[in-house]
C-alpha cells in the first residue's frame, strides 16, 4: 500500500530589526500555509541549510519574514542549491533586505542572486500608506483576482537581473509611477516568489495580502493552484 507525502511548508524568521514584528508574524504566516493545505511548520534563524535537519530539508517551500539577522554566506549558498534542485521560496517585505550587513553587498551575493532583488528605500514621501495592489500579465497565482486596496509599508527595490515576471504593481504616489509590487522567478529547477506587501498586522489580516500568500506558497511548492 503506498502513500501520498504530504507537502510541507517552513515558515522563518530571523533578523534583529525591531521595525519588524518577527514573532507575531510567524504563527499568523504558519497558519497561512495551514490554509494553503500544507503541512506547515515555523523556525528561527537561518543556520540551518546545511546538514539541515528534517523540518528543515523535508520542506518543499519556505516562506521568509526576515529583517536582517546572522545568515552566512555559505548557509545562502546552501539554501540557493536546494531551490535549483527543486525546492521554492517565498519571501515577503523585509526579506529583500541584503548587502545591510558586514561584508556588505557581496556577503549576501547568494541570497541577492536567489531572490532576484534587494531593498533601496522606501522611495518619497510618506514610509506607508493607502496604496492600489494592480495586477498585470497572466499567471497562476493571480488567475481570477481583482485589484485590491491595502494599508501598508511602500518598498522600492532593485532587481538583480532580467529574469522575473512582475505580477502586481503599485502607483507610487508622487508621480504615479508603476512600482513593482510582486513578482516571480525559476532558479534551475526551483520557484521564487517576492511579495513586497506585509509590513505588520494591518497587513496581515487583509484578505488580499493572505490569498496571495497561500496561492504563492501552492504554486512555490509545485502544486495547482485554484482559480
């Protein structure tokens, strides 16, 4: 008789920003993917990549709320060769945060490469407001969804390279330029989801924020996503 594995989710923090509430965010994002239908656990710290222990290496996708923190060059290289063999990321808001640290830029040159981008500023104006979630082109994730309206931290950043497909934009305030708000990207045999939204509660909560998040952790794992 055979069974079935289950998919599984790993959802982590790690960082020391308090702008970020790192613990509050991580039960409200596990039950995210509980909702997704994966089997999710929660960690802290990103020590854990190589010679990973099995809720690390049995997780199909992770889903990162980091804001800085320890994570070694070599742990990223780690984690980047899981996703080429297969495995998916999610990183929403403050995980694009790299090149922060010691050794700047290039310490996180794996991570910067993996995720395919890195925060620049919160751009003019006010850090956070009301702002239009606009989605444009075609994809699984955003099948079906209408453009929604959030309260939420505004995040401009820089893309590493070409090799992305932009699902949502923003309108910056100021000048009403389209700002990237969420995007995917294929790393070797793996998938890559940034989601710019989700500062903190305000954010969370909002049914838009939370069906993007479980729609991106599905089709980060390999799995259909439902219209």
């Amino acid at each position: 008789m055979s069974t079935t594995r289950p998919t599984r989710a790993l959802v982590l923090v790690n960082g020391d920003d308090t702008h970020h509430d790192l613990l509050a965010a991580s039960p409200i994002l596990q039950q995210l993917g509980v909702d997704a239908d994966l089997v999710t656990d929660r960690g802290m710290g990103m020590n854990r990549f190589i010679d990973p222990r099995p809720a690390t290496a049995d997780a199909d996708v992770y889903l990162l709320y980091t804001s800085g923190g320890a994570f070694p060059t070599a742990q990223q290289e780690a984690l980047a060769s899981a996703v080429r063999a297969g495995k998916g990321v999610v990183a929403l808001h403050c995980a694009n945060l790299v090149g922060f640290g010691e050794g700047g830029l290039e310490a996180d040159r794996p991570l910067f490469d993996l995720l395919g981008n890195r925060y620049l500023s919160h751009g003019p104006g006010y850090h956070e407001g009301r702002q239009t979630v606009e989605f444009v082109g075609e994809h699984p994730i955003t099948q079906g969804l209408e453009n929604f309206e959030i309260f939420d931290e505004y995040y401009e950043y820089a893309f590493a390279d070409d090799g992305h497909q932009v699902l949502a934009t923003r309108a910056r305030v100021e000048d009403g330029v389209a700002i990237p708000l969420m995007y995917t990207r294929e790393v070797g045999a793996g998938r890559v989801v940034y989601l710019a939204l989700g500062h903190d509660l305000r954010a969370w909560g909002e049914p838009g924020f939370r069906t993007l998040v479980k729609r991106s952790l599905r089709w980060a794992a390999g799995l259909e996503v439902e219209a």
